[in-house]
C-alpha cells in the first residue's frame, strides 16, 4: 500500500475506534461543539462583512466603469471568505484541541491502552500541557498565515488561482491538521514541535494521506465536529507507528523543558 493509501488507512481506523467505543465518541464531541458554535458564528459575520470589507479595500476601484468593479470587488470578497474558510479549518482544530485538551488526552490515552504496550504520560500539570498547546498552536498559525498569504497573492493569477492554489492549500492544510492531531499523543512522549514537525515531513505523504482527507472533510459544516474524535484517535495510531513503527511508539516520555 502506497503511504498516501496508509495515511488514509489510519483515518479511518481512527473512526472506527471510536464507533466501537460509543461513549468516547460522545465525550470526545464535546470540544468541538463548543467551538463550532464560536465559528459558526464568525464565518456568518465575515460572509455578511465580506464585501464592504473588499469595498474599503479598494477605494482606487470607485470609478472604474461596469463590469470591471463589480469583477474585481466579487473575486476579492470571495478571496476573503475562502481566505477565511481556510484559516478555520486550520484554527478549528488547534482551539478545539485546547478547549478539549483533558478530553482529548484521555480519549488518546486510552487508545493506546486498547493497543497494548506503554501509555505514556508527559508528567506535566495540565496548566503547563495547556499551555505548551496554545503555544505550539501559535507558531503553527503564524506558519500557516504566511502560507495562506502567499496563497491568496497566487490566487490572482488567471487558471492558476482558481486551480493549482487550492490544491496546494488543502494539502497545506492537510499537513498542520496532521501535526495539531498527532501532537496530542507526541506531546506526551516529549517530542518538541521541531522534532515534530521533522518528524512528520519524513513521511510527507503518509501524513498527506492522512491529512488532505481530513481537511477537505472540515469543509463541509457540522462534519469537523463528527470527526475530531475519530481524528484524535487516528493521529494517535499514526503518532505510535511514526514513533516506533515496530513497537508502536515505546519512546520514553520526557517532559519538555520550560521555554
């Protein structure tokens, strides 16, 4: 099996961990309903606001003749709405994941438990676990933001922008899914996000497998919510085996030092 069909492999397993285990899907809905409500409420917001904010931001465009304003401010203003379904998907997970940090710990916790071998703890006060999350959240958003901004620069260009750019920013998109998702479970192990990250880019596609799918269903509203519970779970079968494909992840968990 090619790794794009493994990656895609761990989602679904991950989804099928937690409909065998009815009460941890419940408990692991929790966060995101929360946070989606949140969201919900601020895509209406920017999708109401989306054209006079693309009217204040081009006031050299007030007297150009029909239909070259109309053309410019409509792509703009739909610019700005994909521009933000995009960080949503990225943000959704990282607020949900920090919301639900207890809920998601445990649900991890025990999907290792249910595969043998060592559960690993980080040993860490859940203040500081919050708090290396909401951390790590930011510089992958600050990442991320540079990405979406050159990607909403390269969306101007003709058949390109409206071909190649969202193709490339679902897989953008896919990939930080992919790190947010399986930091729970490296994050206990001690594994610092540069590791992290490096750790992931050497299995580029299997994480792409993982991810892409998983972003392109995040777009679709009220799905996020269904499936962070089976994506927690999943991101932590694909955490074990990225870790110690042989032993499923016995690397020893050391707490991380204070930055």
């Amino acid at each position: 099996m090619s790794d794009l069909g493994a990656g895609f492999g761990y989602l679904l397993k991950g989804q099928s961990w937690v409909f065998g285990h009815g009460r941890w899907f419940g408990f692991g809905l929790l966060p995101g309903l929360i946070t989606l409500v949140v969201y919900a409420g601020a895509l209406v917001g920017l999708g109401y606001g989306a054209d006079d904010l693309a009217a204040w931001a081009t006031p050299f465009a007030d007297d150009w003749s029909s239909p070259w304003l109309g053309l410019l401010r409509t792509t703009l203003t739909a610019f700005v709405f994909v521009f933000g379904l995009f960080l949503a998907v990225i943000t959704f997970t990282a607020v949900t994941l920090l919301v639900g940090q207890p809920f998601y710990q445990s649900l991890s916790e025990e999907v290792e438990r249910s595969e043998g071998g060592e559960v690993h703890e980080s040993g860490l006060p859940l203040w500081r676990e919050l708090w290396i999350s909401a951390r790590d959240s930011v510089r992958i958003l600050l990442r991320v933001a540079l990405f979406g901004i050159a990607l909403f620069a390269c969306g101007f260009i003709p058949v390109v922008g409206q071909t190649v750019v969202p193709a490339i920013g679902l897989c953008v998109s896919g990939f930080f899914l992919a790190e947010e998702l399986t930091g729970v479970a490296l994050q206990r192990r001690g594994l610092v996000l540069k590791k992290r990250l490096g750790l992931l880019r050497g299995r580029r596609l299997l994480v792409l497998g993982f991810g892409v799918p998983l972003a392109a269903s995040f777009l679709v509203p009220f799905v996020a919510v269904f499936l962070m519970p089976g994506a927690v779970a999943g991101a932590t079968l694909l955490a074990r085996d990225l870790v110690d494909p042989l032993g499923g992840g016995a690397a020893p968990a050391v707490p991380e030092k204070t930055a």
